[in-house]
C-alpha cells in the first residue's frame, strides 16, 4: 500500500488527540484512505512536554521549515490556536502548496476572507469542520448534505465549556470559578478561558455558521453578544422555578427584514430538546425549507471528539473531497450574494428581567409603568425578599411578553438610573 505523509502543528489537547488517532488507528484510517496515512512531522514550540503519546524519533520539531520545505507532505493540520502565528503560518503553508486542516474558529471568523482567497490562488483547499461543534459534523451537513435548502432558521449551543459550567452550576451547586477550572482541567476550554464565557468564542462560531448557511458576512464583532459571564447562580435557580434552564443560544433566523443573529443566555422549556443538552455536549438545529427541522447533537469540546472532526477532515482531504467542495463553496468570496442582516434594535422576544429594588411602596409600580412606556408587556412577577430586615432589597422578576429588543434596552437603560433600584438589572432572552 502506497504511504501519504501529513504534518500537524501545534501539539496541544487537540494536536494530541489527533496523534493518538493517527497512531492508535493506523488501519481503520488507512481502510478509509486507501493508503497508509503517516504523521511524519509535529511542530511545536514545546518538545519535552510529556503528551502521553509513543511518538517515532524525529517526528516532533520546533521547526515549522520541517514541514513547509518537505514537499512530499501535502496536508498539514494547524492546531495553534488564535490568530497571530496561526494566520501566517496557514498563509505560509498555502503559498508552499500545502491543503491546511483547522480547527480555528477564532482566525476563520477574523481573516476568512484572506485565509480563504489565499488558499483559491494557491488552488489548494481549507477545511475546518473541527472549528464548529467539535466532533458534530455542522460544517459538513450545511456544506454538502443540506444543500438542497434555503436555511430557515439555525439555534445551536455551540461552547461546551459554557454548557459544561452551566450543567455544573445548575446540577452540583458547584460556583462559578470552580466550574470554569474544572472546565480548563477537561480540556474543554480556550487557551484564555475569558473566550468561552463571555461570549466571543460562540459568536465567531455563529459568524462561521451563518456566512456558510445564510450567505451572511459580517464582521463577528458585530453580533449582539452576551456571554455566560453574566449569569448568576440565582438566576440559574429562578430560571428553574419557572420551567427553564439557562443555556448559552447561539441563533440564526431568516426574517422578512434580514437574518437576525445573536448571542445570549437564553431561558429555554425544560422540556425541550436543547434544555436537555449537559456538560461539554453541543447541539445545532437546523430548519432547512425543504428538509423541515434538523437536530445534530455531540460533544463539543475536548481531545477526542474535536480530533475526531480534525482527522475526517483530513481524510476528506487526502482523497479530494475537501477541495470539490471547498471550491464549489466560495467561502467569503467576492462574487458570493450577501444576506441583508436585520437591525439588531429590531430583533424582537421576550425576556426575563431581574431587578434589585428598595422595597416600599410604588416602586412595582414606578418599573412596570417604564416597561409600559416603552411597550414591554409584562407576562408574569414574582417578588422576593432577600431577608427578614425591613431595609433590605427585594429582588422582582419579570417575564416579558414579546418586545423590541431596542426598547427593552431603552427601557432597562432608565429603571437602572432610578433612586430605587439597588442594582444593575439582569436580562436573558426566554426562547
Ligand atoms: N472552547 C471550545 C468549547 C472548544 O468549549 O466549545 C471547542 O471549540
């Protein structure tokens, strides 16, 4: 059987999950290429770090020239991380003729364009089904198997370091901190765990999604984003009194006025499906015209999973299914349409308000009559005291019917500026 030689760079949690399959699995991966698939190089600054990995000599290097200069290897996976050296080192692999597997969402999001129109004039192909959902194949499903649809509307939870803090929080009473270095020990987290939770790593995955499924392009900065960062253990428990459970939504929605996209914490039904996804787990559902609604759930996050995504890639890549379809796909192409992006302002829902006030009388009155002016109809109250002294705050929680998120801003923006509230007011979205 004839040998291909690959290359990886960057031996972290994932890198090692890749080793592992390409050397634990030599003749599972050699039956789907048809060849024998030999890692002949991974590059990393760090070559004494034990991995757990029985390497041959030789293969581990500090130098990237061992790989661009050697011509016999022609797919090479980056597994860096982030955006600088990643993004030279992708456009520097392009240029020597290497194909590029990637798992980097972060860099994907920010210079797809380049990365991209890069790898068309080197006529080689990028492919990064590992960047979104982990071991989940989205990137495949919306690029190959949904093609037949116009995407209707996509919701997905796509941090399993989130859901994993989140499951944690609400199942164990484990605190915050804990959950999110319980999180980095599982190997679930960004190198700067600040990535997960505030957000930023769920919106550049949702910019990937929406540009592949919805022909959206935009800058992921411009997402409305909130991050899990912002969510209290209390609201975790009030959310459960009311029938929901908070999860960190990622959406996507074809409306008559452009596709809404956002970013939330998100109170969602006990009972559904996505309510029901736990720990570093990801789900995306996807609502094509014609295939009707679509659910694909997995884990998210983590060594073998997130590898297990890398490798398919790159056996796609090997035996030039990644490049038919890289080249009909025109990523981020100057030629592709371009899908109108509603207003953010515009985006309508309903929302769970938490308010700290000083409890006297009036003061229901005063931030229901705010919400009134600003036509937020309120669907339910619930009041609590927060102890027995008579000077202590009270905490009000408000369900809201459906409102203009512009005015639910406009409105919160004024009750927290009142005499009476002793807090900044907290909002989720409630699917
Ligand atoms: N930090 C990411 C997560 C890894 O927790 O989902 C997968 O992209």
């Amino acid at each position: 059987m004839d040998t291909v030689k690959v290359a990886l760079i960057g031996f972290g949690t994932i890198g090692t999950g890749v080793a592992k399959i390409l050397f634990g699995q030599r003749e599972r991966i050699a039956r789907a290429v048809g060849r024998n698939v030999e890692l002949t190089r991974i590059c990393d600054k760090d070559t004494q770090r034990d991995r757990g990995v029985k390497l041959p000599p030789d293969v581990l290097t500090d130098d990237l020239n061992a790989i661009s200069n050697d011509s016999e290897i022609s797919t090479v996976v980056e597994l860096v991380g982030g955006i600088e050296p990643a993004r030279s080192i992708i456009l520097s692999l392009l240029k020597s003729g290497k194909n590029v597997v990637t798992a980097n969402k972060a860099l994907l999001a920010t210079h797809g364009s380049e990365i991209f129109d890069a790898a068309r004039s080197y006529n080689r192909s990028v492919s990064f089904e590992a960047a979104v959902g982990g071991a989940i194949p989205v990137i495949n499903a919306i690029s190959t198997a949904l093609q037949a649809n116009e995407l209707r509307q996509l919701q997905a939870i796509v941090n399993g370091t989130c859901n994993f803090i989140l499951t944690q929080m609400e199942e164990h009473g484990t605190n915050y901190a804990t959950a999110v270095a319980e999180a980095q020990r599982l190997g679930y987290a960004e190198a700067n765990p600040a990535m997960d939770v505030n957000g930023t790593d769920t919106v550049q995955k949702l910019a990937i999604l929406a540009h592949l499924g919805f022909g959206v392009k935009l800058n992921w900065q411009d997402i409305p984003r909130t991050g899990i960062d912002t969510v209290e253990a209390i609201d975790i428990v009030y959310a459960k009194r009311l029938g929901y459970r908070i999860k960190l939504l990622a959406v996507a929605e074809a409306t008559p006025d452009g596709i809404e996209l956002y970013v939330s914490p998100t109170l969602v039904k006990i009972d559904t499906p996505v309510a029901n996804v736990r720990d570093s787990f990801n789900i995306v559902r996807i609502v094509g015209d014609v295939a009707g609604d679509i659910v694909l759930q997995g884990r998210g996050a983590g060594e073998l999973p997130t590898a297990s995504a890398v490798v398919g890639d790159m056996i796609d890549t090997i035996l030039g299914r990644a490049k038919i379809t890289f080249d009909i796909l025109n990523l981020w192409g100057k030629e592709r349409p371009v899908t109108k992006i509603k207003n953010p302002a515009e985006i309508c829902g309903k929302n769970y308000l938490r308010f700290l006030v000083e409890d006297r009388p009036g003061v229901l009155a005063e931030i229901a009559g705010i919400l009134g002016r600003h036509k937020i109809s309120i669907a339910s109250v619930l009041q609590q005291q927060d102890n027995e002294s008579d000077d202590s705050p009270a905490t009000l929680i408000f369900m809201t019917h459906i409102s203009r998120e512009g005015d639910t801003i406009a409105a919160i923006d004024t009750i927290d500026s009142l005499a009476c509230v002793r807090g900044k007011t907290v909002r989720m979205r409630v699917e």
